[in-house]
C-alpha cells in the first residue's frame, strides 16, 4: 500500500519538506509499537484560520485553539501518533517562506513540550492548485509519506481530523476514519463530525474505551 511505485508520486513526496526540528522523521520503532495515529489537520484544528483568503503568515498570527493542546497531548498519551499534515499554499503565493514556518512550527513544538508531550511529524505540501502535486490534500500524499516512514502497514486504526471537505477525502483514500471538525456543518462522508479538536479526542478515545 506504501510503497510508492509510481514514479511521479515518487518524485512528488521526494520534494515534501521534512521539516521536523525537534523531530526525528527518520527514528525506527518496534513493529508493535507501529498500530495507530492521528493525522492533523493544523489551520482551523490546531490553530485558528485566517480569514478567507489569507494565511498564517508569523508566530504572531498562530494563536492556538482552547483546548487544542491538551487534546494532542491526550491522545499522545493514549498511545496514538500525532502527525500534522498541512497545505501551506502560502509559500507557493510568497506569502510565507520555509524558514518563518519552521519558526511556527518550533513555537508549536516548545507549547507541546512544557506539556510534556510532542508531535511525531510535521509534513506539509508547499504547492500551489496548478502545480498538480501529489502531496496537496485532498491527495493523500502527505498522510502515505507519514505512513512511510513510520512503517505502518495500514491506516484501519487511525483517524484524519481536518475542518474541510479535503481533509476527509484524504484520510477515506487510505483507510483512515476521519473526523470532520466544523461548529456549523457536518460532513456526510466522515465517520463523525463536531466542533473542536478536543471533541474529536473524546469521540476516539471513548470508542477505544468500548472496545
């Protein structure tokens, strides 16, 4: 399922910055340990939006969501890995350069860190709509990438959450169960849908509860 044969989805994921900072991408696990995640969605799940058009352009713009990093760090916790993956069409427009994201990325990082927890991977699609990557949801690209590299031999136990239409369609083409997080619509081809991450939390952890 991941092992990218396709030349040009190759080719694509080869040009995903792999900008973990504090992160070791490349670590190894034991096969056991290998079993489930969680793939985040970082604008509007993480993070406010900007308004229609704009986008997180300085730390200063990056104002986390109540409650947001108390529910990555429960379901760090609860045994999940985390994994932001994130279009940042910002970069593409020259709104936003590498080096100023990895600086909001490292602010995110150190939050989580005073908490005691942390983010297995950040990966984001740098790319505009025209440039046709593999990596910009709602390909999967970025969630295969994750995957990868992590040695996950399927996505049934994990979950995508993300505040758009895309999101979902990434996670579904890879088997993931995803969550729709919007306070005003719901998505019909999700699993579940509600109004904030730390809903999401409750949702998956009460159903590892019930098992």
């Amino acid at each position: 399922m991941f092992s990218n044969n396709d030349r040009n989805i190759k080719k694509c994921l080869e040009l995903i910055p792999e900008h973990s900072l504090a992160v070791d991408f490349k670590k190894k696990f034991p096969q056991s340990h290998r079993k489930k995640a969680v793939f985040l969605d970082r604008d509007g799940i993480i993070n406010f939006k900007m308004p229609e058009g704009d986008y997180v352009k300085n730390c200063n713009e990056f104002k986390i969501i109540p409650g947001a990093i108390e529910a990555i760090c429960e379901l760090k916790s609860a045994g999940y890995y985390i994994f932001i993956v994130t279009n940042q069409r910002g970069i593409a427009l020259g709104l936003i350069n590498q080096e100023t994201l990895n600086a909001i990325h490292q602010q995110l990082i150190n939050i989580l860190s005073k908490k005691g927890s942390s983010v297995d991977g950040i990966f984001i699609c740098p790319h505009d709509y025209a440039d046709n990557c593999e990596c910009r949801k709602p390909k999967p690209g970025l969630i295969l990438r994750a995957a990868s590299l992590y040695g996950f031999e399927d996505l049934n136990d994990s979950y995508m959450i993300g505040d758009s239409f895309s999101d979902i369609e990434a996670g579904k083409a890879v088997g993931c169960k995803c969550i729709y997080v919007n306070q005003n619509d719901i998505c019909l081809k999700a699993d579940y849908s509600c109004g904030s991450l730390m809903e999401a939390k409750n949702y998956i952890l009460h159903n590892v509860f019930q098992r």
